[in-house]
C-alpha cells in the first residue's frame, strides 16, 4: 500500500493572490474544508501589487452588452465569447461580494463608487480601492477573511512541487517538503508568466509556476503565443527597472511623448496598439524609451504610484518619466472550461493560470481582477461537486515539476518571443531547455499572422480563417519540442 497523505482535505488551493483567495473563500462560505498552499506569506503575491482595478458595468449609461462589446473589440476576433458574456455579466455581482467580505472601494463624498476610464473601455466601468493600490487592499482585506475561517488550513510559506496524479485523475499535491495534500479537487491559482521574460513588471516568481505544474501533469496549454506588453513600466532608472505605471494615470490624462516631445499615438487605444507604437517609436528614434508627461494629473489619486518615482528621484509633477514596454501579463495559459475545469479530471485552474478564452488576443484593461473574482467563485462551486477519493491512490511523485528560467532562456524569450517575432527566432525557442519556452516558441510558430499581442514580423497581417481559432499546445514528451494544434472554441 503506498504510504498515507500527511492531510487530506475537501478543496486544495495552490496559490494565494486575487484568484486562489477567493476561491478558497468561496469554497468554504459554502461548507468545504479547504487548504490554501501559498509560496509567500499571505498578502504578499503579485496580485498584492496590481493598479489596476475591477471592471464591470456599474454606471447608469453601461451595460453587460456594452462591456462585452470592448472585451471582443480588444481580443482582436479571438474572444471566446461565452467566457466574455459570464464575465461582463457576473462582475457587478462580484464587486459586490467583494464589499460585503469587506473591501472599501473608492467613493465621491455621497457615497457613491468612483469609476475610472482606462483603455479599450467606451465607458468609466474600473472601480479601484486606494487609487492604484486595488490590489494591495484586495488581497489584504482576502487574506484577513481566510485566516479568520475555521474551516480553511493555510501553509505559509510553502510551495507546491508537482500535482499528484492517480489512474489519471488529480487527486492533490505535493510541496517542495515531501508533504503530500490529497483533495477532492485541486485548484491553481499560481499567477501567470511574465517573470520568464528578461523585462517585466511582474515578480520574479511569476514564471508559470501553475501553467508547469498543470502541464507535468498532463493538461493542456493555450494560447501562449499572446502576451501582454505594458507599455509604461519605468526605464532605465536603478531599483524601479519595470516598476509598472498604471494606464488608470492616463485616463486621467498623462501624456505618451517621442523624444521630440510630440503625441505619437492615442494613450487610451487598446493595449496592444499603445505598446506596439511605443515600441516602434524607440525603434526608429534608436532610444531605450519614451516620455510618460503626468504633470496635469492630480499626484494625490495615486499616491503609490508617485511615492516610488520620487522615491528613485523623480517627481512626476514636474517631470516627464522614461518608459518603455514591459512583459506584463500572459493571455494564455492551462486551457480550460467556464468552470476552470482542466483536461485532468480534478484539476482547476483560476486567474491568469488559466486560459478560458476571455482575454484573446490582448486583454482589455481591468479585466483581469474581475476574472479572478467571477471565476475564481466558479471554479470553488464546480470544485464542491467533485467525487470522494478512492480509498487507495498512487504514490505521490517525487521530484519538482517546477523548472526556474535560466537568465539566458529569459534573455531568449525577450529576443525571440517580444512585442515582434519571426519564424527563425520562434525555431530557436523550440530548442531552448526550458518546457514553458519551448511550448510559447511552438504556439507562437503556428500562429501565422498578426493578431493583438502577437506580431509576426514575417507574417504581418491578420489571417480572417484564424478568427475564434485558439492553439492548443499538448503534453511534452521528453525534451522534443511540443505539439501544437488548432481548435476552434466558440466565437
């Protein structure tokens, strides 16, 4: 008989920003017992550094019609459109379940949401807490309600290794340690994996942790050739390299100047655009970066924000801040359903480890944080419906599926899978040891167009065929490069 898990529980959660602390929440509200493995202290995940906000049509002029439409028109014809519809439907209700758990988001004086414009969107749909600390105050607040449940277990700070398998179905994980925590269901949260790129706003941890340990375990992957490039993260300045300024400073109207000090394209057009033209702009000047002019905007709506730059010695109220793009955010990820259902029978994925299809080709602004939330509380539900274990199971792996980037893979993805690729730069990554490059470099080779966060120097225009058509990259086997696919989801 193969020795005994060190803990059994109903739903176990591996990761603890946005997506896995409302899952967990959401879990055990509704009666499960719940263990939460998280590789930093609560509190203290990427999600605790987002500016964004939560999108969701909240004001009397918007509607769900009218958001979805802005999702689509920004994903570029790759939407899936019934991921779309749950989200621009359930988020209103997902703001405010988020107030009555306790987060006070911004308000004018009567009370009365505050709701910010930022790019993609036709109306002013981003609710934030704190200015640009939405986050830090989500997260805080989150992690204030899981610790205090006596139905949820957290292991702090402990990582998880590899998903335990058993007769192909999930049936838990186990950390770096060796403890092994079998679970009914498994849901990963771990973040995306734009840490893999040598230039990031993210955290170094932030290198496909759940996207690897999914994958080790035979789930597949989707649409990793589209990355989001933000196109303000801060340049060239020591200790605040990629530290991230929030489009929300422009829609309240910063500035994107050439080294001419001249407007070079709309600051509130979809965020593929702006990066693009960012980009292009450093190009043909032959400089590392652009000007972000903040200096009619009001410093105290974020104070984050500007306390850091002055902190490095820049006061953006007098001075415009050199920026540059940034790798920021993975649109792809473990391909799932509207539930976060993987191809593995028991295994979840939330957040940006999971690739529903919402986001396409470039994912609109804030809409991020409202996907941890609509369907971090899907996931949970559909997770309280799994079966009881077999009384016997397969040992437990040993070994990590966790691989960290190497500088030189790193270096590799930001020269061979940036804002612009071609075929002989995606051929290269095929090769590269690590399994997370390989399938973006294989992903990114099939997709013969231009579409959102994709630019194919060599094919640089959108294939229409290609609409609703999302690639799908299969398990690896051995170190060969992985296979990749082409499946239609619905429009």
């Amino acid at each position: 008989m193969p020795p005994a898990p060190d803990a059994h529980t109903d739903v176990l959660v591996v990761g603890a920003g946005a997506a896995g602390l409302y899952a967990a929440l959401r879990a055990a509200r509704d009666g499960a017992r719940v263990t939460v493995i998280s590789a930093t202290p609560l509190a203290e995940t990427a999600s605790y550094w987002a500016q964004g906000g939560v999108a969701a049509a909240l004001a009397v002029d918007d509607s769900a019609a009218a958001h979805l439409a802005d999702t689509e028109r920004a994903g570029r014809g790759l939407v899936r459109r019934s991921a779309a519809d749950v989200l621009c439907r359930e988020a209103p209700d997902a703001v405010s379940d988020l107030e009555s758990l306790g987060v006070v988001f911004d308000a004018d004086r009567h009370g009365r949401l505050v709701l910010g414009l930022e790019g993609g969107h036709t109306h002013r749909r981003v609710v934030h807490a704190g200015g640009s600390a939405t986050g830090r105050r989500l997260v805080r607040q989150l992690s204030a309600k899981l610790v205090a449940h006596p139905a949820v277990t957290v292991m702090e700070p402990t990582r998880a290794s590899a998903v335990w398998t058993s007769e192909g179905r999930c049936v838990g994980a186990v950390t770096e340690d060796g403890q092994a925590v079998a679970a009914r269901a498994t849901i990963l949260a771990c973040g995306g994996s734009a840490a893999l790129w040598s230039r990031t706003t993210n955290p170094p941890g932030s290198v496909g942790v759940g996207a690897q340990l999914a994958y080790a375990a035979g789930a597949d992957l989707a649409d990793l050739e589209f990355v989001q490039f933000h196109p303000t993260a801060v340049a060239g300045i020591p200790g605040r390299e990629g530290f991230l300024v929030t489009e929300a400073i422009r829609g309240e109207g910063a500035l994107l100047l050439d080294g001419r000090g001249e407007r070079f394209v709309k600051e509130l057009a979809p965020r593929d655009e702006v990066a693009l033209a960012v980009w292009r702009t450093m190009k043909e000047e032959g400089t590392d970066h652009v000007l972000l002019d903040m200096r009619e905007v009001d410093p105290g709506g974020f104070p984050n924000v500007v306390g850091a730059l002055r902190e490095s010695g820049l006061d953006p109220a007098t001075t415009p801040i050199p920026v540059s793009p940034a790798c920021h955010y993975t649109m792809g990820g473990v391909a799932c359903d509207l539930h976060g259902a993987t191809s593995v029978p028991g295994l979840y994925v939330v957040g940006e480890t999971a690739c529903t299809g919402l986001h396409g080709a470039n994912r609109l602004a804030s809409n991020s944080l409202a996907e941890c939330i609509v369907f971090g509380g899907r996931a949970a539900r559909a997770a309280l419906d799994a079966p009881a274990l077999p009384g016997s199971l397969d040992p437990a792996p040993a070994g990590s599926a966790v691989i960290p980037p190497s500088r030189e893979t790193r270096e590799a993805l930001w020269r061979h899978a940036g804002l612009e690729r071609d075929a002989e730069g995606l051929h290269a990554l095929r090769d590269d040891p690590h399994p997370l490059a390989r399938a973006i470099g294989a992903a990114a080779l099939s997709r013969e167009e231009s579409r959102g966060a994709h630019r194919r120097l060599d094919h640089p225009e959108l294939d229409p065929t290609l609409d609703a058509v999302h690639t799908v990259v299969g398990p690896l086997e051995g170190s060969a490069p992985p296979p990749a696919h082409h499946e239609r989801w619905d429009g």
